[in-house]
C-alpha cells in the first residue's frame, strides 16, 4: 500500500513539474513581450516620432493573462492570500484538517469559476468582440480566465493530495509548513505549541 501512495505522489509530481512549466512560459513569456513591446513602442517615439500602433491595447491584453495564469502561479508557491485567524488556533490533526477543508473548497471555486468564465468566452466568440485597434478576436484573450482558474483548481487538488498522502501539513504541494511558519503557544519550541503531524 506505501508503494501505491508513492507512485502516486509521483505522478502527482510530475502533473505539478508539468503544470510549473506551462505557468513559467506562459507568465515570463508575456512579461518579456510586454517589456520588448514597450521599448520598442518608446525608441519608435523617440527616433521616429512615431510609436508602434496597438502597443496598450496588447499591453492590456498580456495583463488579463499574466493575472489569471498568475492565480495557479501563486497557488503554487503558497503565495496566496489567506484568512488564517481561525486556522493558528489550531494544532495537528484538526490544522491539517482544516488546510485540507480549505484546499478542497477552494479547488470546487476555482472549477466553478473556470466553468463560468468559460461560459463567458463562449458568449464573447458567439458575439464576435474583436479588439479596437488590432481586430484580434477578443475570445482568445480571455481564455486566460478559465485556464488559469482550472490551473489554479488544479494545485488546490494537489495540495489536497499532498496533505491526503503524506505526513507533516504541506501549505502547497511542494511546500511543507515547517515549525517556524506557525505562532507558538504554550512556551519554548517543542512545547504545546510543537504543530508538527
């Protein structure tokens, strides 16, 4: 059975190798294009007096997808926002519980979100919304939307799994909380405040 879990968590890794990547290329790709393109727009106006046309408009268009991509991106490396009053009260098994509580319902959000924003994009390529200055169909824009909430559903699956199959209280799958992460209660280290699982 320990095998089975193992291999499990290995693939599991390996979705979450994979997933990294895709958010690496995506986000430093759209940051390095959006730097490229406004140098560029800026030398036009300085050299030529004349900038490149559709320069903010793409600029605004590379935001939408470095936000949304970016949700997964911070899902990842347990760099979201979090609401922990309730959950540094607690200790061991019912603070891993709660983790894991938080984690699944977050993950059905972020489905659910995926699920309508995909809704919207559809509503938008049935409407054919094209951009103002370049004509771009705005639909392909705005797949970032179902594609970086059903990124970021993702993450919170696998940080479920993670807390599921292994021991310890891990805040992302590849991020464990260590003793350091936690306020301490009771005293010296090791004490009654010791979290560890």
């Amino acid at each position: 059975m320990d095998n089975v879990f193992k291999g499990l968590l290995a693939c599991l890794a390996a979705l979450d190798r994979v997933i990294g990547v895709i958010e690496r290329l995506i986000i430093g790709g759209t940051v390095l294009i959006m730097a490229l393109l406004m140098s560029a727009h800026v030398v036009g106006q300085l050299l030529f007096e004349r900038g490149i046309p559709g320069t903010y408009e793409v600029t605004e268009m590379l935001i939408v997808v470095m936000t949304f991509v970016g949700v997964s991106y911070a899902a990842r490396h347990a760099r979201h926002i979090r609401m922990s009053a309730l959950y540094e009260q607690l200790h061991g098994k019912a603070r891993k519980g709660l983790l894991m509580l938080i984690c699944a319902g977050t993950a059905a959000l972020m489905f659910y979100f995926a699920w309508k924003s995909g809704q919207y994009v559809v509503a938008i390529h049935d409407r054919g919304r094209v951009s103002s200055s370049l004509g771009l169909p705005m639909w392909i824009v705005y797949l970032a939307l179902p594609a970086g909430f059903g990124l970021a559903g993702v993450q919170y699956l696998l940080t479920l799994a993670r807390n599921a199959l292994s021991p310890g209280i891990w805040r992302s799958f590849n991020e464990q909380e260590t003793y350091s992460d936690t306020p301490v209660h009771g005293g010296e280290m090791g004490g009654a405040g010791d979290d560890r699982v």
